[in-house]
C-alpha cells in the first residue's frame, strides 16, 4: 500500500492494495480468490497496462528525459 502503487493503481486497477499485515495480505487474496469477477476485471486491466507500462513506451519517456537534461 505504497503511494507509488496507488498512483498506478489509479491508472489500471491491476491490484488489491493492502498493509503489509498477515492478516491484510490474507484478506486480500481471499477476496481474489472468491470473488470471479474482481478476479477477472483485475486480469483485463493487467492487459490494457501492459500496453502502456512496457518498455517501448517507457523508453520514449526515459528519452525525453535525458534529452531535457542533456539540452540544458
């Protein structure tokens, strides 16, 4: 339950976000595994980011960056 994580959590919806707790991680993966449609939304977000959150997208961002850097 990082702020990192939620950020990207807000984009896709790919995971159940918890405290690192027995008791939370427990709960979390219960509810996945009881839960079929959760389950399977989480799996079709899991798609749709990895288009995004792949390297070839990513490089172009790193890219720029070091452009911004090295332009300056």
């Amino acid at each position: 339950n990082f702020i990192e994580y939620k950020k990207l959590n807000q984009q896709h919806e790919v995971a159940l976000l918890c405290n690192n707790q027995v008791a939370d991680i427990e709960q979390a993966i219960k509810q996945l595994l009881s839960n079929d449609f959760l389950y399977q939304k989480m799996v079709d977000n899991c798609r749709q980011a990895a288009t995004q959150w792949c390297w070839q997208t990513q490089e172009q961002k790193l890219i720029a960056i070091y452009q911004s850097v090295v332009h300056e």
